[in-house]
C-alpha cells in the first residue's frame, strides 16, 4: 500500500503541496503553465475566468474531431466513435457520483443552466423562485427571466460579507412549501467561498421533500471533489473549459424527474432524451482524459481499483494542494512576504478557514485602481484579472459584498510554491511603485 498523508487538524488547515517530481510532472502535462503561446515568460493566475488546458485534452479533440463519420451509422469507425460518447457519459456520472438520470451535453454550461431552470420553472408548482445574489448571471438571470414571465416570486438569499459566501440558514429562510425550486452556486466566482451545499440540501428538503434544486458547479467544479450522493440535486452543470479541458462544450446532468419534464427535443427520441442534434464526439473524449487526468493523481497517492474512488481520492489531493498554495499566498514564505503582510495590498473578505474556500483571492492595491493593477500585472508577465461593479458578471455579487471592485487572483493546482513566490514579488514590487 502506497503510504497515507499525515492528515493532522494543522496540516489540513494549511493543505497538503504535492511532491516535488509529482508537481514537475503535473505541470509537464499541461500547456503555457510557465510561457504565453507566444514563448514569452509569464504567470497565469487567472483561472477563474479561463482554464489552463490539458494536453491530453487537446491531443484528443484533435484525434476524435478530425474523424468524418456520424456515430449514428453501423460502420465500425461509428462504433468506435459511439463507445467514446458512451465512456464521456460514464465518466461525467463517475465525476458527479451521479446515479441514473441523463447527461445532457451542450454548446455552453451557461446555455444548459437556462434550459433546465426553464423546465423546472415553467412545470413544477410554486409560486416562488429561490436562489442567492451570488450567482453566476446564467443562473440568477434564468430564475429572474422565468419567475418574471411565470408571475413567481423571485427570493435572493443574502451574501454575508465576512465569509464571501452565502449562509445556510439565510438560504433556507427563503424556502417555503410554495417555493417551485432553489437555485444555487456550489462556490463563489469571487471570493471562492464554498457554499455548504450537503447541508442546504438537507435543510431545503426538510422544509419542502419534493423540492427541485439546480446547482451550478462550473466555478467549484476543478476544484473539489462533487458526490450527488451526499448532495442529491435534480440538475447541475460543469465547464469543461475551467476543467483543464476545452471550450465550445458544456455538461450537464439531470434528474430523472427533471429529465423528464417537458423540454426541447426531436419527437422522435426519448422523453427524457436532451441533447438536440448530432453529437459531438470530442466533448466526450475530453471528459473522459479530465478524469483519467484526476485518477492519474488520485493513484499516486492509493492502491485502490475502483475508477471513482480514484478519482476522488485525486480531487481530494488537488484540492489540499490547493489549500497549500492558499496558505502560502496569504502567509508567504521565509523568504517573501504573503499577501496579508505586504504594506499597501488589502485582501478582501479574507476568511480564515481555508477548507471553506477555493484557491480563488480577492485583493486590492491601494493607490491603484483595479484596472490598472491588472495591467501593471501583465507588464511584469502575470495575468489576473479585475472584478468591478460595472461588468455584469460581477456587479451584484460585489455591490453584496459591499465592495466596488476587486483584482481577483486565480492560480491551479499545477502552479508551486516558487510560482506563488514569484506572484508575492511582483505584488511587492507594484506595491513599492505605487507607493514611491
């Protein structure tokens, strides 16, 4: 047996950084980790709105979409190309630990989240709409458009501005025997708090048992471990584009209820049948190399056979990594201050359980407006990027949060300590430039 961590309460509060060669190894199979397409030195630590991607990822987009023929016809080449969606399938219930239901594959997660809030909305009783004011505007803006056009209520839970996340009572209080559905974010795009979504769930169902939830999971997805087990939702969506994989593709999952409310689709195929038109091969070729990925870490650390608890047992080590990389942003090092000690730099709702959050910072020079901050960044060769009131994916959340704006910084686990280090000096030498 391949040793266990020392999980102790303190090296779990700090994370838990991958082994030196491990991490070597990790970054090797990613692109321009270290270098821009163009060769040119730089970090990227801006994750939360993109994704560093995959070779493996892109090496089977190349191989699957550069095939000419329909998976629906009888020649082997077709079957081949049926067994991947069959296996991409497989592999998006094994990364949620989805039971049954139908995995829905589309253009955007964002186009799918619409859909499936329309279904529910528009065919299951209640005279109200909950969700929270942190959401993503393809789920908030869904739940608004169709409470607006159904005449529902629409109810927002409240952010609490110590945690940047959303409180699980606050939620509940909203929910009644007449509520219709709870939207809700599984982590936040801003600050990376995670909403206790095992127990929201819990608490939601005991107000109302038959109560449809929606979650999406595209920010929090790469970064920690989904189990519908423990969190038994009716519909959720992923990106594999902040997966490690490509855009142009979006995944979703439904319950069997929900599957088989009505929707769009061709008559002539299943009622719980979603996707409309010809699949697309590669999206599920992609998901299944995102997951062979995770399992590939997940074995480094177990013996284990069984493909989904190897690829827990991945999620859980890229999220501890992840936590270790945290700890150092904020703390720093012997050598390099953190951010929470670095004259001039304000980290904003800077809670202090790390387990609650994804490696997701929200930060503010002072001196420096957020724009500029951004591009003072990108001239010393890292890319973050601004969060202000003005843009329309983060207006509501940070006018909750009462801030007018934020640099967000976002970094993965393929990143080390010495690319975190380098980020802390570049935030010391903008800091020291402002304030000369």
């Amino acid at each position: 047996m391949k040793p266990e961590p020392n999980k102790t309460s303190a090296a779990v509060d700090q994370g838990e950084a991958f082994p030196a060669e491990l991490s070597k190894q990790i970054k090797a199979r990613f692109h321009h980790v270290d270098h821009d397409f163009m060769g040119r030195p730089r970090l990227y630590f801006e994750n939360a709105g993109g994704s560093l991607r995959l070779k493996a990822a892109l090496e089977a987009v190349a191989k699957v979409d550069a095939i000419p023929d329909s998976a629906e016809r009888i020649h082997e080449v077709a079957a081949w190309l049926k067994n991947v969606q069959l296996r991409g399938t497989e592999d998006v219930r094994l990364l949620l630990n989805a039971d049954g239901g139908t995995v829905h594959a589309s253009l955007t997660a964002s186009g799918a989240m619409f859909d499936m809030i329309r279904a529910i909305a528009e065919h299951v009783p209640g005279d109200n709409i909950v969700t929270t004011v942190l959401e993503h505007p393809s789920s908030y803006d869904a739940a608004s458009l169709y409470a607006q056009q159904l005449g529902k209520e629409l109810r927002v839970a409240r952010s609490n501005p110590v945690t940047g996340g959303i409180d699980v009572e606050e939620i509940v209080r909203l929910v009644d025997e007449r509520t219709c559905m709870l939207v809700v974010i599984y982590a936040s795009n801003i600050s990376g708090a995670k909403l206790d979504l095992e127990q929201i769930v819990r608490r939601a169902r005991e107000v109302k048992p038959d109560l449809y939830l929606a979650v999406d999971a595209v920010q929090h997805a790469p970064h920690g471990l989904i189990d519908l087990q423990k969190t038994p939702v009716d519909a959720i969506n992923i990106a594999p584009y902040k997966f490690f994989g490509c855009r142009g593709s979006g995944f979703s999952w439904l319950s069997e209820r929900a599957a088989l409310l009505p929707h769009h689709r061709l008559a002539g195929k299943r009622p719980e049948f979603w996707d409309l038109g010809s699949a697309t091969p590669w999206q599920f070729a992609v998901i299944t190399e995102i997951v062979n990925y995770v399992c590939w870490i997940g074995s480094q650390f177990s013996d284990e056979r069984d493909r989904r608890a190897v690829f827990a047992r991945g999620m859980e080590q890229i999220g501890l990594h992840e936590q270790a990389l945290l700890a150092r942003l904020l703390e720093g090092s012997p050598r390099v201050r953190g951010l929470r000690h670095i004259p001039g730099v304000r980290v904003l709702l800077d809670h202090q359980d790390l387990a609650r959050r994804d490696l997701i910072l929200a930060i503010a020079i002072e001196g420096l407006e957020h724009t500029e901050a951004v591009r003072d960044y990108e001239k010393r060769g890292v890319i973050v990027y601004e969060r202000v009131a003005s843009s329309i994916y983060s207006g509501r959340m940070l006018n909750s949060l009462g801030l007018e704006g934020a640099v967000r910084v976002s970094p993965l686990h393929c990143h080390t300590f010495e690319d975190v280090d380098r980020f802390l000096e570049v935030t010391q030498e903008i800091c020291s430039a402002v304030a000369a």
